[in-house]
C-alpha cells in the first residue's frame, strides 16, 4: 500500500474538510421555499386569472423579502471572510455557479416587491401612494406590467431553486453532491416546500385545493428525483458507492429515511391523496411535514456531503 504523510495545518481545512454548517442548510431551505413562492405565485396569476387572490396570497410575496433576507443572513453569518462579500457584485462570472447565485439573488429582491405591490388590496395600495405621492408612477407601471412581472417571477424562481442545487452539484470532490440530479431535485423540492409554506396561511377553498394538487404531484417528482440520484449513485465508481452507503447502513441512514422519505414524502402524498380523493381541503398537517422533510434533506446534504471524498477510493492512506 501506499502511505502519504502530509503535515499541512491549514485552517479550517486539515484534518477536516467540513467548513459548511447548519446556516447553509437553513439558507438552502429558506432559498427553496422562496423559489417556490414565486414560481406558484406568478403561475397562479397567469393561469387564474377569473379567481381574484385571497388576501393572505395577495400578501405573501412579502414573506420573500423576508425570507430571502434570512436566508442571506445565514449565509453572510457562515462566511469566513464576511466583509469581502461585495467583490461578488462587481463581475459575473460565468462558470461559477455562487457567482450566478449572488446575482440571482439580488433579482429576488425587485421580482418579489413588483409581485407583491401588486397583490396588495387596491384600497391599501391608494392609501400608500395617496401618503407616499412619489410611488405613483411605479405603481401604474407595476399594474400594468403584471402579467411580464409574473412569467419574470416563474423564471426567476426557476433558476433560483436551480441554483440552490447547482451550487452543491458543482463539486466533483465530494461523490455525495456529484450529480446533475441536484439541481432537479432541489427545484421540485423547493417549490414543493413553498406550496407547503402557503398552505399554512388562510386562504380560500380553491386554492388550497389547488396548492395541495399541485404539492401532492410534486412530492411524486420529487421522489423519482431521489430514486433516480441514488441509482446514479449505486451504479458509479467506487467513491459513489461509498458515499451512498451514507444512507445505506451510514449515519445519516436513520435520518434520512424517516425524516425525508418517510415524514416528509410518503406521509404527506398519502395524507394529500388522501384528501382528494374524498375532496377534503387540505389541511396544514401534510404541509408541516412537507416542511420539515424539505429542511432535513437540505441538513443531511449538506452533512453527509462533507463526509463523502475520493481518498478512500483507491488504495491511498493518509498519516
């Protein structure tokens, strides 16, 4: 065999390559949930257009300045060197998927306002511009421009709940992210999460009826996803199959199965078909669950990724 002796001591690197924690999760999570309101949002304005908002989903395109901004929060808090983050906004790089990310991130903000001043109640929307004279002209142009804001507001969503898996995806050094599976998969679970999300709100019959449908065909998607990123898995190479026994016998097996697949797809799909099958309105319980399943996948990602490399792969030790 051969043995390598290394005494490299760089920080936050050597012995350990975990530098990621909990606030990318929580970021991860609160990015998904984001790109699924958008993307249900600005499809329930083009394609329901006879069925004025409720307003609880008229309102809820605020929750994402809030909800992205937490979500940057946790990511500005797991940065080493925090207050170099500006450099990110001063050139696009085209084949970095976090230089991607950090300019998408920043078209949330416009989408997500145009969004939600406009499902604001009109008689709220006067009393703003009758205080703030200012905002006038904006608001005759958002009202105008909905129907461009809301197909602007699926297709950055998109590509938001794209990057959250992309970004993750685009490391070939750890066999357990390794996949272009990520980015589907976090995409569907993403919207998935922000139907459930809506679904906690009071909103009327039809369009919880709605969300649930379109949440129940979600967690079927997501679940082929998953099926289809573990056989990826078990078929490669060595270092593949190493890094799928982290859910096959590792430790994160229990977690995964019963948190993710079990709390957070089976259980839901079968309470949502559930309900509509004896049309029931959906309920708030399936959505919780749909929630917490959403945040352990992205907890167990991030984790179990961290513990998946190619050393082991071939017959190398390190002292």
């Amino acid at each position: 065999m051969l043995e390598i002796t290394t005494t490299r001591q760089n920080p936050m690197i050597d012995p350990s390559l975990e530098v990621w924690h909990g606030e990318v999760a929580v970021y991860l999570f609160l990015g998904g949930i984001v790109a699924g309101i958008m993307v249900l949002s600005g499809a329930m304005r083009l394609w329901r257009r006879d069925d004025p908002p409720s307003l609880a989903l008229g309102l809820l395109p605020w929750a994402n300045l809030v909800l992205i901004s937490a979500g940057m929060l946790c990511l500005f808090i797991d940065l080493e060197n925090r207050f170099n983050a500006w450099r990110f906004y001063l050139i696009l790089r085209s084949y970095t998927p976090m230089s991607w990310g950090a300019w998408v991130l920043l078209l949330v903000y416009p989408v997500s306002a145009h969004m939600a001043w406009v499902d604001t109640p009109a008689s709220w929307r006067e009393a703003i511009v009758r205080r703030l004279p200012i905002l006038r002209t904006w608001s005759d142009w958002s009202l105008r421009s909905q129907r461009n804001f809301a197909a602007l507001s699926i297709i950055s969503g998109s590509i938001l709940g794209l990057y959250t898996g992309i970004l993750l995806g685009a490391f070939p050094s750890r066999p357990f992210w390794n996949s272009s599976l990520l980015g589907p998969l976090f995409l569907v679970s993403g919207v998935s999460t922000g139907a459930a999300f809506m679904l906690l709100f009071k909103l009327k019959e039809s369009e919880r009826r709605f969300l649930g449908f379109i949440d129940f065909l979600l967690i079927l998607s997501e679940l082929g996803i998953l099926a289809l990123w573990i056989i990826g898995l078990a078929s490669g190479g060595e270092a593949s199959l190493q890094a799928v026994q982290l859910i096959f016998g590792g430790p994160y097996t229990a977690a995964f199965w019963s948190l993710v697949v079990g709390l957070g797809l089976f259980t839901p799909a079968l309470a949502e078909f559930i309900e509509y099958k004896h049309r029931a309105v959906p309920g708030r319980a399936a959505a919780l669950m749909v929630l917490a399943g959403g945040f352990a996948l992205r907890w167990i990602m991030i984790y179990a990724g961290q513990h998946s490399h190619w050393m082991s792969a071939g017959s190398i030790s390190l002292n």
